[in-house]
C-alpha cells in the first residue's frame, strides 16, 4: 500500500467511477453495490488481508478529528480483522480499549449482541496479560460482557464472567457489579432461591445481614414507624434537601433490595 502513489491512487479511482464500479458523492467513494465490493475483496490475497485492515484501520485512527461515534466502529472493526500482525504492546492495549469503548457504546444504543462481539474480542486480547497487569480493563470488558450477555439471554454464559470477576476482583466493591448481574440473571430465569441466596450473602457483605425467615408484615410496621419517629416534625422542604446517602454498601444493599 505504502507504494502504491497518491497520483496512481486518483487515477485508479477515476477509472472504477468511468467503468461503474465506484460512486463519488460528498467526498466519499463507495462501491455502487455490495456484490462489487464482495469480488473486489475476494481479489485480494488471503495472506494480505490482514496487512490491509490494519493499514486502513491506523489510518483512520490517526486522524483523531475523525474519530466520531462512526469512526470508532470502523476502526475497531479493521483493526480486529489485522490484530493477529500487531506486535506492539501498547498497540495491543490500546485495541483492547477500543474495543471496550465499541461495546459500551453499542450498549448504550441497545444494540447488545454487537456488544458482546467488541467485548469478546477485548477479552481475547486482554487475555494476554494478568489480571494484575490490566486490573481496570479486565474489570471492565468482563463487567460489561456479563451485562451484554444478560440482555442477549445468554445466562450460562453469565455465571462463567461471574465466576472470573469474583476470582480475581480485588476488593467488594469491584465485585458489585458482577453481583447485580447474576442476581438480575437468576431472576429472569425465575430462580427464586437461588436469586434470594445470593442477595443474602451480598447484603451480610455489605453489612447489612438479613434473617432466612423475617416476618415481613411486622418488620415493615416496625420500620415504618422507625422512619416516621426520624422524620416526624421536619417539612416538606427540609426533607427535599436533606443530604443524599453517602456510603456506597448502603446505597448498594438499597439497590439490591429493591432494585
């Protein structure tokens, strides 16, 4: 590619627009149909591919003024279809971090099994370094494929992420979210018990120890009555701007109980 001059370039793609192969409209050349473009790639070389995707990907890339919300799909995308000729380290990181930026992106846009494809991919990378080396990026890309597969139904596949999160978080804190995940996951699956075992280890962990058997009726008279004795001679207002929760396991057991 590096050879191939700019003038040969233009006159290539002066030609292919003469001949019908190419549209030129807004600064942007396109092949004027999929089966065209399908021929054009099966032309190349196997043993090139490779090389090209990677060129086409760094390029894009290199050119941070073009890395808008598009851009970051079609670079990730070229560059995991070249990643096996990356020998740098830090390039290997840094397609790590784009894909992991690709699948919370597609999560955000609910486009979930996209996601799980960028977020499988981050993790075969990251899988060449310890969970001591990339802490954060492991962290991440599992957390977020935990997520991706329960909204793709994929629920085996969770307690696996699971598992790897819980072995391997340093603190409860990072195991949280994995938590939440499992805990939502089980109770798709209608797993009642197992969904309530769960949540009642997360909440002794986080301080907050609840017994088997509760009576829920009187404990909640109990409380209720415990809440209005709190609140009892306070306004309207002075409830409104009351200081928010502060402590994390608490606002976390809150989550849990009553997601």
């Amino acid at each position: 590619i590096d050879e191939f001059g700019c003038t040969d370039m233009m006159s290539s793609l002066e030609f292919s627009i003469e001949e019908g192969l190419l549209d030129y409209s807004d600064s942007i050349y396109k092949f004027v149909h999929d089966q065209i473009q399908i021929a054009a790639y099966s032309l190349i070389p196997e043993t090139d591919k490779g090389k090209y995707h990677l060129w086409i990907g760094n390029q894009v890339w290199a050119n941070e003024s073009a890395l808008s919300e598009k851009a970051v799909f079609v670079t990730v995308g070229q560059l995991n279809k070249g990643k096996m000729l990356i020998t740098e380290e830090h390039q290997t990181i840094e397609l790590i971090r784009l894909n992991l930026q690709a699948g919370e992106k597609s999560m955000s846009l609910g486009a979930f099994a996209p996601a799980s494809f960028y977020l499988e991919a981050g993790i075969s990378l990251v899988g060449s370094f310890s969970w001591k080396e990339q802490y954060d990026l492991h962290l991440r890309l599992y957390e977020s494929y935990a997520e991706a597969k329960y909204c793709t139904g994929e629920f085996e596949e969770i307690n696996k992420v699971v598992n790897e999160i819980l072995a391997n978080a340093k603190c409860l804190d990072d195991k949280l979210g994995a938590y939440f995940t499992l805990v939502t996951s089980l109770n798709a699956q209608s797993k009642t018990q197992e969904s309530t075992k769960v949540g009642l280890n997360i909440l002794s962990s986080l301080g907050e120890p609840m017994p088997v058997h509760l009576d829920m009726k009187a404990t909640g008279i109990i409380e209720l009555k415990k809440t209005k004795h709190i609140l009892e001679g306070k306004t309207d207002d002075e409830i409104l701007t009351l200081k928010a929760l502060g402590n994390n396991h608490k606002i976390a057991a809150m989550r849990l109980m009553y997601g």
